[in-house]
C-alpha cells in the first residue's frame, strides 16, 4: 500500500479520488466504464488487458483521450504504486495480478463494488440482486419486466451485460435516475463485494460449475454464499436446494431480514410456489399462515419448462420485496422476451422438435434442460471445465433416444455414456471448425423419430470451436434451417 490505506474506506461518489493510482483490470464493458469514471473523478488511472485486439485498442485510444494510461498485451503484473485494483467480471478470483495486488496489500473490488461505492448519496435506486449456477440473466430479465409493468423506472444491469459503473454514474442527474435496479451477479464477481447492501438477494441453485476458476467446490459455494451479505428485506433461497437455504442461514443481514423460498410445489409460509397451474404468495401478505396471493398461471410464464417457472418464482420474490403488486407481476410474466440461447424453439422438421439451449454451459444446466422433455436426442461436448458427467447420464438416460457429441471434451462425455447408458447410440463428430454443426445436426437427425426432441444442451463452454455460446447456438438454428431446405 502506499499510504492511501485509510482512504479507502471511506471512498464513495463525493470523495477526494486524487492522488489514488486506481488500476483497472480489463477493458471490456464494464472495464471500460470503471475507468471512465474513475478518471472523470480525479483519480490517476492505469488501465490493463491481456487481450490486444482491435476492440480493446478501439477502448484504450478513448481512455488514452481521457487521460488514462493504457497497457495492452499484459493483465498479469500489477503496475507499480498502485493503492487500489478494480476487476472486471470475467477475471478468475485467482489470476495474477489480483494474487499480486493481495500480497501487496492492495485493496481489491469488484466493479460492482465500485459502482456501489460511487452511487449519489441522497436517492440511489436500491438494487436486487440475483446469482446462481443457472439462470440469472432469465431471472434478472423477468424481474425486471415485473418492475416495469409496475410503473417503476428500472434497468437490468451488471452481468448481463450492461456495466453497472456507468448506471450509478446516470444516477443523480434527473433524466438518469431509476426507481429500483436488477442485478445479475456472476461468482467471480462476489469474492470482491465488500460493502453491497441489496434490498433484496437470491441464489437460483448451486451446481458444480467454475471450479478451474475458485480451486474447489467450496469455494464456489463460499463466492455464491456472499451474495446475502448485508441483505435488507429478504433473502430468497431455494427450496429444492439445501445449499442455499444454509446460505441464508448463515449471512449476516440486516435485522429484521426476512428468508423467502421459493419452490415448484405447494408453498409452506413465507414461501412462493405453486398450487395446481397456479404461482402464489405465502411471504407477502397479512394472512399467510391460513391463505394464498395468486400471482400468475403457469400460462404466464413462457417457455413453462419446470426451471423456467422456478426462475419466475424467484424473481417474484425478489419482486415482492420491493411493494410490486401482483398484478405486475403477472403483466411482467407476460411481456416478458426469453433471452436467446435459452430452451429455445428453433423449429420443427418431420415431426421432431429442435431446440437451442446453448446457454446450458455446465451439467446441471444441461440436465434441467434435458429433464424437460420426454424423449430426447442430446447434442452435447465443448469445454467440459473439469466436470464429471456421470450424475447427469444416470438421472437422465431414460430420455435419451441418443446423443451426438462434438467438442474437445467430448471423449469425457462419451466414457460416461459407456459407463451408465452402453446401449445408448452415440456419435462422435471430429471437425473442429464452426461448420460441424451442420454435421451434427445431420447425425441427430437420423437418430430422431416423430415426436422426438433434438435438444442443444452442451453441458460445455464453447470456446474450444466457438466465439461464445450464441455463435454455437445460432450456428445450430443455421443448421436446422438448412436441415428444412433440403427435405
């Protein structure tokens, strides 16, 4: 540290920031935004990226203007003097430059403690925060729709793409400021979250994902588990999941914090859930104990695979918490647009179903995917990132007509298959190239029969053939679309 120490704590939007030498790490989206405001407070800015492309020299040339210094082509050395480091989202809890800024003793935040930090001091819009393994840029999306048909100016942010740094930084200024905000909080985010305090919090489940990235399951459990921290109103958990029910159990929130469940069937008290074709409330109203707000039909809520009404339940929750009646819940359900990517129908060709869910990047996505459908044809492989497949085959191979595998961890997949479902027909598609789609989507084909789904479900990150997991989704409804042509 360099005398700054102090500081520190009390930083926040009206502070002194000259004289600090703030190092943002990243200059992508949210990077970017740090940066920006960080040098529009006064603070000496050094801006780094291990990546030196074309966009990242695009944003370096603008921070450069803006009277940053940039370095390109090195995001492990932290530069010298530094007195704090700023992360961005998608830098694993333990690279280098941030196992060096804590030997140093270098404070380390997140951007989310950032924009925390740096929103206006009188009438900041209280956030609602969502995590978990799976689905929390649908849920944060829902919620956001729920608030909207309340009449609340809103936005979902962090996450899910749009940089919370330069929300906060809208705030304050009239035409900018916002009601409520929702917030998708990805793990590697949390570890440096220190000072957040959301009105209302929600870990959707926890499964084995990111463990390359935290060293062990533990500490993804132990990352997820901050998002509690300091939590106002409620505290939602999943019923279903133990993990995060101890999760609550165990954060330190505010007095008088409520827990909040939320679960598929019939609600206990203080609880979200459903009664025949019905989503109802047992937290938020007088008469809990003996009756039932009903929120939405199970109609309401598009596409109603059984985790998609979970993720509904959850961000009505986290909704409810806020004051939004139920109505607007109900309305929110409604117009809301599924993200892309996510158990999307992409069509139908002689009778079997296709349907894009490459969003479903880790095991757990992909058997909650799996297990939406009765009979399925399974395209799976990627980046398997250190998981085992073996308790995804056991619970789903009753649905498997077959699977076809692509990818560079595909042989991981296909020994599981051996191991729990030997009889299952399996095929192996080679290529590497963005144009094996059209291969294994012909191969799935032929295994498919009337009435039969062909389910992109990876299972697997897609770096290993593609940009990301849309370039693989959209090159699967490419596929199909030829696979309708040529019939």
């Amino acid at each position: 540290m360099t005398g700054a120490g102090e500081r520190m704590q009390g930083l926040r939007r009206d502070a002194d920031w000259s004289g600090l030498h703030v190092v943002v790490a990243g200059v992508g989206v949210a990077g970017f935004a740090a940066a920006d405001a960080l040098c529009a407070l006064g603070a000496t800015v050094t801006a780094i990226d291990a990546a030196d492309g074309p966009r990242q020299q695009e944003r370096a040339a603008v921070l450069g203007i803006l009277g940053a210094t940039v370095r390109l082509g090195d995001g492990d050395t932290l530069p010298e003097a530094a007195d704090l480091l700023v992360v961005s989202p998608g830098l694993p809890p333990r690279a280098p430059v941030i196992t060096a800024a804590e030997a140093a003793g270098v404070p380390v935040w997140g951007e989310l403690e950032l924009a925390w930090r740096l929103r206006p001091a009188t009438g900041a819009a209280p956030w609602l925060v969502v995590t978990g393994t799976n689905g929390k840029t649908t849920t944060t999306l829902m919620l956001e729709s729920m608030l909207r048909a309340a009449g609340l100016r809103t936005v979902a942010a962090g996450n899910i793409g749009v940089s919370m740094v330069e929300v906060v930084m809208g705030e304050g200024s009239g035409a900018g400021d916002l009601d409520v905000i929702a917030v998708e909080v990805g793990a590697p985010q949390l570890p440096f979250l220190h000072s957040m305090s959301p009105k209302a919090s929600v870990c959707l489940n926890i499964a084995e994902d990111h463990v390359d990235l935290f060293g062990s399951m533990e500490a993804y459990v132990a990352a997820k588990a901050r998002i509690y921290a300091r939590t106002q109103v409620a505290c939602v958990y999943n019923v279903a999941d133990p993990v995060t029910m101890r999760m609550v159990q165990e954060a330190d929130v505010v007095e008088g914090c409520r827990a909040i469940g939320f679960t598929l069937g019939v609600p206990d008290v203080s609880m979200l859930g459903v009664v025949e074709d019905v989503l109802v409330d047992r937290a938020y109203i007088a008469n809990r104990r003996e009756a039932a707000q009903e929120l939405a039909t199970l109609a309401d809520v598009r596409p109603a695979a059984p985790h998609n009404v979970a993720n509904a339940l959850a961000a009505a929750a986290l909704a409810r918490a806020h004051g939004v009646p139920p109505v607007a819940v109900r309305d929110g359900l409604r117009a809301f647009t599924p993200a892309g990517h996510r158990i999307a129908d992409v069509g139908t060709v002689a009778g079997v179903r296709y349907v894009d869910d490459s969003k479903a990047t880790n095991c757990h996505a992909a058997q909650t995917s799996l297990l939406a459908y009765e009979r399925v044809v399974w395209i799976a492989g990627g980046m398997a990132k250190g998981q085992s497949f073996d308790d995804l085959i056991v619970a789903t191979r009753d649905r498997l007509a077959g699977v076809v595998l692509l990818g560079v961890d595909r042989p991981v997949i296909a020994d599981a298959l051996a191991r729990h479902a030997p009889d299952l027909p399996v095929v192996e598609v080679a290529r590497t190239d963005t144009g094996a789609m059209a291969e294994v989507v012909a191969a799935a084909a032929a295994m498919a029969g009337p009435g039969d789904t062909v389910l992109l479900a990876p299972g697997c990150a897609s770096w290993d053939m593609f940009r990301d997991y849309a370039q693989r989704g959209d090159a699967f409804a490419e596929a199909v679309a030829a696979l309708r042509e040529g019939m």
